[in-house]
C-alpha cells in the first residue's frame, strides 16, 4: 500500500530551544517529500500548538501517515499524545522516528500500541520506501508489525555522500514564528566515544557534506534575507581543511554581515588560531566548546579524546580574538569528587567567557554511562522516572556515586547556578562598561527571575537572541 499525504509533527518538549528554531530533521524529511511530489504539511507543537490543535489539523489535512519525531526524555508524553490520536483516527497511520527510536528500536512499538511503523537511524530513504508502498519487510531501518509480533528489517546503511541529500527548504513551517537564524548541518555523526552521550548510538558514523553544497545552503537562506546561521552539527570542525573551505566559499560568495555560530559544542582539539582566524574573517561571532571536564583525568575517564592543554589553546585563542564563548559542563560523572568540580568552576572563570552551562548529567539507555550506573546500582531515580520528568536543566540528582552522594551534589548545583551567574554578570559588564547602566543590567541578568524569564518563555529568547544578531552586525559596520 502506497501513502500519498504525509503529516509530520514536532510533539511538546520541555527541550532548552524549544519553539525557538524549525525542527531540522523533520525539515530533512520534509524536503524528501516535496522532492518526490509526496503532499505533506507540518506542525510544531512547539508553538503553542494543543492536542485539540494537532487532531483539527488532522481532520482538515486528512493525512495516510502522520509522523512524529520522538526523544527519549518524556517519551511517555509522546506516548499519550499518539494514543490520542489512534483514537480519534483509528485507520491513521502512525509512523514514529528519532533517537528514542533508534536506541530502543522494537521496545517502542511494544511500549505503545499506537504506532504502525518505527523509523530508525536516517529516516528519508526509509520513508520515501514506506510511502512509495514497497513492503515493509524490504524495507531496511524499518520496524513493523507482522502476525501480532513487532518485526524489524535490519539496519539501513548511513547514506555516505550527504550531498545527496536535499537540505531543508521549510516550506510548510511557520518560519515567520521562529527568530531568524538558519540552522545547518553541515555534517552528520560522531566518531567519539564520550561514556554518556548516545549520539555514538544514533549515528557513529561521520560524513560530511562538500563545501560547496553546504554554503549552497547558506545562499539560499542569505538571498531571502537571513544573516543569522547556526552550525548545529557534532563535528563541524572535524576536518580543518573542509572548514576553510567552508570559509574560501563563503569569501568567494560575497555574503556579508554575517552573524555565524557554533552553539552544539565543538571540540577544542581540532581548533587552532589559523582556523579561529579564518573564521573570524568571515562572520563567526560564537563558539561553543564542549568542554565537560576540568582536568585531564576525568577526560579520560569520560574517554573525550582530548587535554586540557588543548582545551585552554582553543578557549584562550577565541577570547583572545574576540569570539563569544561559551563552555558547556556535565555534572557528576563516574569518579568525579568536589574538587573535580572545582577544576571546572577554575576553567570557567579563568577566561572572559560570555556562558557557561553545567548540566546534570542524565544517563541515557544504552550508554557506556548507564551501564555503569546500573552495574553498580547507583540510580537514585529509576529510568522509566526520570526519563519523563528530568531533564539535564532540572538540578535534582538521578545518581550518585562515593565520590559525590546526593546531598553532596545538590549543594554542588546550587554552588554551580550561582558560578553560572557571576559569568553572566561578568559578560555584560564587559558589553555594558563600568557604569551605572552595565552594572544594572548586570545585577539584573545575575538574577533567578531573569533566568526563569529567559528560560521559561520561548518568545523572549526569540527577541533576545535577535537582538544579539542585530548588535552583532551593526558592530561590523
């Protein structure tokens, strides 16, 4: 059986960026479709957007297939949410994809009888096949139900030339509702082995796009008026060559005023100051380091692959140049002691950093990390718990260890906030100069009520991180 139209949804997340960006991989998806004349539509809930909204949507559009993309924190509410809507639309399709997917694979389906079909891994081949009505037993990275048992087709392999690939034009999204930043991919997977991040699970396979396709990208986006671009990807600086291509393309374009970024944490290993130059010169403004530790030793107990004499190069080389930086912490990783901590409250304040984010370290199935946790009996918070009402945002310990019990790690989070404060304050201080004015708009965004603003209402971030671009530009002229 063939499917001819195609709803795809972005459910309800209580995720850092929520509503603040288009989703990416349903943008990829999308793309997929309209290049293969499949009608879709889409719908981010994330905008505001109810239950009672996605179901009059599916009433109006009339979708064969409705796919929605799911993570494994608060999966349970995803759960409800698909039940709903098997109610409501028993003949509807469900098709569910996303890490939680990948990772969990037919667990999934046998967790919640609402889905039809699970999508593991990249989805756009697998669902152009599924759409296309070829049988689902043929299809690879797909799992179905066959004779009231869950099946699955086996792995698909990684797609090796991304430029294959159409990239996300977004032209059912509200784009209009989002701030007005590009996001780019210009890779895909990750070939390290951090003990807790389930990216190695999702895709430990690196590929990367040409140059020329990703600035393709960029373009097309700066000839419709954005100047604004966020390079999300987990490795965009793994191959230097590839980014000073990037960079000679980007020259070579003529595209101006700028406002470049790397937000998902970069690795400091493969920084130096010749590419921290050549990026400069080109419109990058704001570089995210994925730091996680303080010292050598808890790197290489967390297997990161990298030093601290290489991470203080790169942080001090951006400062030095005059890039936002921001340093991104976990919290509370095996052996890590108090003084542990203190390394990283050392690095934090040593350099004119703009951020610094400690994050609660949440042990994801089938990591390195929470095999350990549960090998050692250590969870404080059972999965099933704190999968669905913990987040790495929310400071409530899900583990301990000797090194660190319970009590030892609130008290460490509460120091931490307060850590993550002073840096804030610091940073506008620097932006706002010693006056009256920069020490009230200091005093003001140290404060918890700015942070929850901040982080509670996703329409301020949008005028907040606008207005960083325009200031960022207007510094160029």
């Amino acid at each position: 059986m063939s499917y001819e139209r195609v709803l795809l949804v972005n459910p309800p997340s209580r995720g850092e960026w929520r509503g603040i960006r288009p989703h990416i991989g349903l943008g990829y998806l999308a793309q997929t479709l309209a290049d293969r004349d499949i009608e879709y539509d889409v719908l981010d809930m994330n905008l505001g957007y109810r239950l009672k909204h996605l179901l009059k949507k599916i009433d109006k559009f009339k979708p064969q297939i409705l796919g929605m993309t799911l993570l494994t924190l608060e999966y349970r509410k995803f759960y409800r949410i698909l039940s709903e809507i098997k109610r409501a639309f028993p003949h509807l399709k469900i098709v569910v994809g996303g890490p939680h997917v990948t990772i969990m694979k037919e667990k999934v389906l046998k967790e919640c009888q609402a889905v039809d079909f699970g999508v593991t891994y990249e989805g756009e081949k697998t669902l152009i096949e599924l759409c296309e009505g070829r049988p689902p037993e043929k299809i690879k990275g797909l799992l179905f139900r066959a004779d009231g048992e869950v099946a699955y087709s086996g792995d698909r392999d990684f797609e090796a030339n991304l430029d294959k690939l159409p990239w996300p034009k977004y032209e059912k999204f509200e784009l209009k509702r989002y701030i007005p930043e590009a996001d780019i991919y210009s890779s895909r997977g990750c070939p390290h082995q951090c003990i807790f991040c389930p990216n190695r699970l999702i895709s430990p396979v690196f590929r990367a796009r040409s140059p020329e396709n990703v600035v393709d990208e960029m373009e097309y986006w700066y000839e419709r008026g954005y100047r604004q671009f966020n390079f999300d990807d987990d490795n965009f600086n793994l191959i230097k060559e590839r980014v000073l291509k990037i960079c000679d393309e980007i020259e070579k374009r003529g595209m101006k005023n700028l406002f470049l970024r790397c937000s998902n944490g970069i690795r400091a290993d493969r920084m130096d100051r010749e590419v921290l130059t050549r990026m400069k010169e080109v419109g990058f403004r704001y570089i995210a380091f994925g730091v996680d530790a303080g010292n050598d030793r808890m790197l290489q107990i967390v297997k990161k692959g990298e030093t601290m004499e290489q991470i203080e190069r790169a942080v001090k080389d951006a400062v030095e140049l005059g890039y936002d930086v921001k340093l991104l912490f976990v919290v509370g990783t095996p052996y890590e002691t108090r003084a542990d901590v203190e390394d990283k409250v050392r690095l934090s304040l040593k350099y004119p950093i703009q951020d610094v984010h400690f994050y609660n370290i949440i042990p994801y199935p089938g990591t390195e990390l929470f095999e350990w946790i549960k090998k050692n009996n250590y969870f404080l918070i059972q999965p099933e718990k704190y999968l669905n009402d913990i987040s790495c945002l929310n400071y409530v310990p899900v583990f301990d260890t000797p090194e660190l019990p319970a009590d030892e790690r609130r008290k460490v989070f509460r120091y931490l906030k307060k850590v993550q404060r002073k840096v804030h304050k610091q940073a506008v201080q620097r932006m706002m100069g010693n006056g009256l004015i920069g020490a009230i708009a200091a005093s003001v965004v140290a404060t918890s009520l700015f942070e929850r603003l901040f982080y509670g209402n996703f329409l301020v971030r949008k005028i907040l991180e606008h207005l960083r671009y325009k200031k960022a530009v207007a510094a160029l002229k």
